[in-house]
C-alpha cells in the first residue's frame, strides 16, 4: 500500500468512525473508564481490558477496537493520578511517574504536574501511533531475533536498572529489593514442568504470586501505616491556578520527549516486557544524560515527562508484534489479543492480506483514543487534585477500601488479601531501612519471564553458558548489564575518576 493511499485510507476510517454519534459517546465513556481503572489501584489496565471485552462482543468490530483501545490508553495514563497526588502508582507503568510526580505536588503543584503528564502521555500516545503504522516491519523483524537468552537477559536488566535508579541510600538495596521480588516469583507450578515450588503443599500458591495484591501491599499498606504513625495528611497542595500544560516545559523537553517515545516503542515491540519497564528504562536514560542528575527524585520535570511518554509510547509498540506476529507485546495487549479473535480478526502475518486496511484503521482509533485521553485528563484534572485536601481520617479508610477490593477482584480470591497483607507490611519495614520497594514489584512482574526463559535456554543447551555468548544481541545486553553494574561499585568510580584525571593532564595545557 503506497503512503497516497495509507493516508487515503487513514481519513477514510477516521470519517468513517466520528460519522456514528455512538462511536464519540463510547469513546469518551470508554476513555473516562480507563482513567479510573488506571487511577485506582488494583483495577489495571489489563483488568479493564479484559472486564470490557465481554461487553463489546455485540458491537461492529470498529466500536469494539474504540472502546478497548480507549480504555487501554486511558488506564495507562490513569495511573499517573494516584502516583503524583498520594504516591501510590495505579499501575506498575506509572511506578516510574512517582519518582518525580509526588514532590512536585508536595511542592502544592499537583495540576501543573498533571498537565504535564496528561500532555507527555498524549504526545507519547501520537509518536507510539505513528511508528506503530511507519516502522512496524522493522522493529516485527528485531523482535523476532529475541530468543530465550535475550529475554531472560532483558528481564534481568529490568530489575538491575529499575533497583539501581530508585536506590537513594546504597545501591546493593535496589537490587536486593529487585532480588526479592525474583524470588517472590518463582512460588508456584512452573510453567515448563508443572512442579510445585515453595508452595508448603498449600493448593492456593500452586497458581502463583499474583502482581496485582503485591503491587497494592507494597506502595498502598506502607503509606497508610506512616500516615497513621506520624498522624500526618496526604499533603494538601496550594491553590491549583493552572491546569492547562506549560508548553514552555514541554518544550524545554523535547529531546526527552522524543527519546522517551522511540524507547516506549523499541521496548513495546518487544512480546512480554510491557509499559513499566518502558517507564522505568526512559527514566534512566533521563537521568544519566542530565547535567544534574542529583535533581532527579526531587521534582524533576523532565523524569516527570520521560516517564508518562515512554509508557504510553509503548502501547503502540506493543501493538506492533500482536498485530504483525500475532505475539502481545505486553499485559494488556493479551487481553486484547483475545477480544480481536472474539470480534474474527487473527492478528498475524496474514492480516495485511486479509484485511489490508486494519493497521491503518488501529492508527485513526489511537488518534481518538489519544484525543479523548488528553480532554477527559484535563476536564478531570482539578477535580483530582481535591483528593489531597480530603481529611485523613476520611481519606484513608477509602484507600484501604480500595487496596482490598483491588486485590480480591482479581479472580474473587481470598488468598489475594492473606498475600497482601504481609507484602505490605514486609514492604513498610524494607520502606523504613530505606530499601526501595518497586524493584521488588518489577521482580515479581519480570521474574516469570526470567525463569521460564533462562530454563529453557538451559534446557535447549543441555546446560551450556556458550548461547548467551554466541548471539550479538544477547552480548549487547550482557555488556549493559555489567556497566549498569560495574558503574556503581565505588572502587570502579574510583578508577574512572583518577583515569579521567589522568586523561585531563595529558590533555590540558603543559606548566
């Protein structure tokens, strides 16, 4: 298909789409719905997809694709409300936005903080559409290069970058925290022999640990207890007099923005990694370039804006591999993997030949669902940030509430609320000898994919080291890896330090 008729066929559905006043309606209710599920905790944007699929079965396939990929960029963005106002994320893509996104509202700048969110999620959103339909055959045929070494070794670098980045007393912490949440991981049958491991013959840990009630006890039952310990508010920022987005900022941070969303898509690209690594790798990337790194965690505008692009950039990156190989390139795209087989549409090689205007018409729904996000975001802006000037004593019953339903709605499981529980207060205690907690959740989160793909790369080897060595990607990660490391051991900072003198007096000027 010639770009004359990519663009031809682009309006076609976009026309097409907005003619049915039923579509506008269910792509505003849609999107406003992802917000929610993304701003409470528990309730992902996995969950929402999968909870709206059932409801979308009687609907022409183009409403359905309006209504699912609204909620899907809705809750993803959604997550940014809870993580800037109360700093506990609503998703595990959003973990990254807290960094940043909660001292800026502690500061009593809640809405310029989620102007800016809401503005790099849109901009993030576009730039994720746009390479989804300009450079889907490219990044379709990298992926396809990653085997079970190269994504062991990505989950891996998931939780080293994540632990080394969100560190702020010793940096072996991070990783500790990350090597916990590894662990956590592997309770459970695994998914390549179906044995039990560290179940203690309790039938209710054969299914595993589940994400969503240790996403919730670790950031949500650590903050109550503080709350309650030092009988302190949530914070109660000054008047909110600007809601709209300092384009000023944002344009101050367009190299972020523009790095943030090819990060967003490369790691969407990818099948099974998802937004929150996304999220977690472009705020490094931030951090390291900065020429004051020390900023970051205190407000930073710039983690802010890299974070909330790279994760919404990389819902369009993981559209690539779902709809070109049929592979979901995250969580939420596996949920929509299915509702696309419900609605006829085999996502695949094939689907350019038998439905050759499909990509093009996913791109026009992006572009809607990206539009409805940013209104609905800055209609509900300032009523959001009213949540920091609820009393405490009103504020945190709900949350509580809130973290318990959000755990037992995941499968209506009682076992979810006995793990949340100790997760958090675990998590308190780890919170109170300063270790970080969300490179615990991004081992939980990566830990399967880790552990299934080492083993079977160790099986398919009989045991051999040579296939990490003999692949160039697969050295590429490895390299990374051990600099991400080697960069924060002090006896290696110490070296660089004095070859870096060294160089400067070979170089400078003699006498």
């Amino acid at each position: 298909m010639s770009l004359f008729d990519q663009f031809s066929t682009f309006f076609s559905a976009m026309g097409g789409l907005l003619s049915d006043p039923a579509n506008i309606v269910v792509l505003m209710l849609a999107s406003f719905m992802g917000i929610v599920f993304g701003a409470m905790p528990g309730l992902t944007a996995t969950l929402g997809v999968a909870l709206l699929t059932t409801l979308t079965y009687g609907m022409p396939l183009g409403t359905a694709l309006i209504a699912l990929l609204a909620m899907y960029v809705g809750a993803i963005y959604g997550g940014s409300y809870p993580s800037i106002l109360i700093n506990i994320p609503g998703t595990a893509a959003s973990a990254a936005t807290a960094m940043d996104g909660y001292p800026i509202a502690q500061k009593g700048e809640g809405g310029r903080a989620l102007g800016l969110t809401t503005t790099a999620s849109f901009l993030g959103t576009i730039i994720g559409m746009v390479s989804l339909v300009a450079f889907a055959p490219l990044i379709a045929e990298l992926a396809l290069q990653f085997t079970s070494y190269e994504f062991f070794l990505l989950a891996f670098f998931g939780i080293v970058i994540s632990g080394t980045l969100t560190s702020t007393d010793l940096v072996y912490k991070g990783w500790i925290a990350g090597l916990l949440g590894l662990a956590l991981s592997t309770i459970g049958r695994d998914h390549l022999q179906f044995y039990p491991r560290y179940t203690f013959d309790t039938a209710a840990l054969d299914g595993g640990i589940e994400v969503v009630p240790v996403l919730i006890g670790a950031f949500g039952i650590p903050q109550i207890i503080k709350v309650l310990r030092d009988r302190l508010s949530m914070g109660k920022p000054a008047e909110v007099r600007r809601i709209l987005p300092e384009f000023r900022t944002i344009a101050r941070n367009i190299k972020h923005i523009v790095r943030s969303s090819l990060i967003g898509v490369g790691i969407g690209a990818v099948p099974g990694v998802g937004e929150d690594i996304a999220g977690w790798v472009s705020y490094g990337a931030a951090k390291n370039t900065s020429k004051h790194p020390e900023t970051f965690g205190t407000g930073e505008p710039a983690g802010l804006v890299s974070s909330e692009t790279a994760n919404n950039a990389c819902i369009g990156g993981a559209l690539i591999p779902l709809l070109t190989l049929g592979i979901p390139g995250s969580p939420p795209a596996v949920m929509l993997l299915g509702a696309l087989m419900l609605h006829g549409v085999n996502p695949g090689p094939m689907i350019t030949f038998e439905r050759p205007g499909f990509l093009v018409e996913v791109t026009a729904v992006m572009l809607l669902a990206s539009l409805a996000m940013w209104i609905n975001g800055m209609l509900l802006a300032r009523q959001v940030v009213k949540v920091l000037r609820v009393p405490t004593t009103i504020f945190l019953p709900v949350v509580a509430v809130l973290c318990v339903i959000g755990s037992y709605a995941l499968g209506l499981n009682i076992v979810n609320l006995y793990l949340m529980v100790p997760v958090g207060i675990a998590a308190y205690f780890l919170t109170e000898m300063e270790y970080p907690i969300s490179p615990l959740v991004i081992g939980v989160i990566l830990g399967p994919m880790a552990d299934e793909n080492l083993r079977r790369a160790l099986m398919v080897s009989e045991g051999s080291l040579a296939g990490f060595f003999s692949r160039p990607v697969s050295v590429l990660l490895i390299v990374v890896i051990m600099l991400t490391v080697l960069s924060q051991i002090p006896a290696y900072k110490r070296w660089r330090a004095r070859m870096w003198q060294r160089l400067m007096r070979r170089t400078g000027p003699e006498g």
